[in-house]
C-alpha cells in the first residue's frame, strides 16, 4: 500500500511539474484532461453568471413587494387623520352626485388642507423622497378641485377628483401594508 501510494505521488509530481512538451506524447492525454476540466470550470461559471442576474432580479423583486414603513411620529394619529381623508373624499363624492356645489366647495377645501406629509408628523426631509412626491401631487390636484368647485365647473371637477384617487391609491400601494 504505502509503496503504491508513493509510486502514485511520484507519479502525479512527474505530471505536474515537467512540462508536458517533455513528457512525450504519453502524456497527450493528460493535457486533453486538462483541457476538458478546464472546459468544464469555464462552462460551470459562465452558467454560474447567467444564473446570478436572474437571482438579482428576483429579490429585487420581492424588495419591491415589501412595503418600506414610514417613520410616522405617531401611527395611530396619522391613520385618524386618514380615515378623516377619508370621510371628506366620501362626502365629496356625495355632494358631487347630488351637485350640491356648496357641499362641493367644503369638502374640497377640507381635502385640501389634509397633508400627507404632516399626518406623519416628520419632516420632509426624514421622509421617503417619493412619498414627498406624492404629497405634492396631493397638493396639487385637490388645489384644482377647490378651484373647480369655486367655478362651479363639473368636467374640470370630475376631472381631478379622479386624480385625486389616483393619488390616494398611488401611495396606497407603495406605503399601505395589505393587513393595514
Ligand atoms: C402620500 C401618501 C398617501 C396619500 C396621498 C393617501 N394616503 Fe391614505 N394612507 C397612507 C398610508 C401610508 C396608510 C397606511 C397607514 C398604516 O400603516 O396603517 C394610509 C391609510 C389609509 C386609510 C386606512 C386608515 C386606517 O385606519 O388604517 C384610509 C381610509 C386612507 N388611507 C384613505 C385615504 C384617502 C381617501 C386618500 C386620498 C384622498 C388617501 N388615503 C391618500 C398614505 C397615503
């Protein structure tokens, strides 16, 4: 046994350490083995490599699906102030169906002075940049309601009602958890 193992070692070194243009003809086929291990390690990475991106996109993936929490001064304070959104755009959407244009008028205004951004009780700056995007375009679009309803113009009121929701639902989906 011991004398074999060391025929082999010898063997091995013999392989490995003279060059195989040396060696002879002989030892082609160690080369040929080389060779096809090599083939076989560039063949296993470049898989290795497609693989990886795949990985990279699905947990990408599953970070878009987990919801970042915002970091609310108070949480309960800031979902009252929602439900209080809440009950203005309900009214709103009332006072819309029966045209009652002094309904109108209230509940647009009561939307507008709704902040998304001060039912959190953070600063713009401690918040996520997106969220304070959405804030804005809050703004915005309830600003062009209280605007329509001071006109008495029902397509233009229509009109950013629908984006008002769109904004409501917007954020929703990135910054409401599903059990919430
Ligand atoms: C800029 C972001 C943003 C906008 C715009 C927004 N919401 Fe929300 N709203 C939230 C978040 C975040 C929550 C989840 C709070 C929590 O974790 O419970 C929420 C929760 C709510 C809830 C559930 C409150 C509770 O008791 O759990 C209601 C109702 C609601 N929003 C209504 C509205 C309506 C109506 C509008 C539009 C007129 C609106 N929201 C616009 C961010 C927003």
């Amino acid at each position: 046994m011991r004398t074999c193992s060391k025929a082999k070692e010898k063997n091995k070194k013999s392989s490995f350490f003279i060059p195989f243009f040396i060696q002879g003809r002989n030892q082609s086929f160690l080369i040929i083995s080389i060779i096809m291990v090599a083939i076989t390690m560039v063949f296993t990475l470049s898989c290795e490599r497609v693989e990886k991106p795949d990985e990279a996109a699905f947990m990408d993936e599953e970070e878009d699906l987990s919801i970042p929490e915002l970091p609310y001064e108070n949480k309960e304070i800031f979902r009252m102030h929602m439900n209080s959104l809440d009950d203005s755009y309900e009214s709103l959407e009332e006072s819309i169906d029966r045209q009652d244009w002094e309904g109108i008028r209230t509940f647009a205004m009561r939307m507008k002075s709704s902040s998304p951004v001060l039912f959190t009780g953070k600063r713009k700056d401690e918040l996520p940049q997106d969220y304070v995007l959405l804030d804005t375009r809050f703004h915005f679009h309830t600003l062009a309601l209280v605007e329509a309803s001071e006109a008495r113009e029902m397509v233009k009121l229509n009109l950013e009602f629908d984006n008002v929701k769109e904004i409501c639902d917007d954020c929703h989906v990135k910054y409401k958890k599903k059990d919430s």
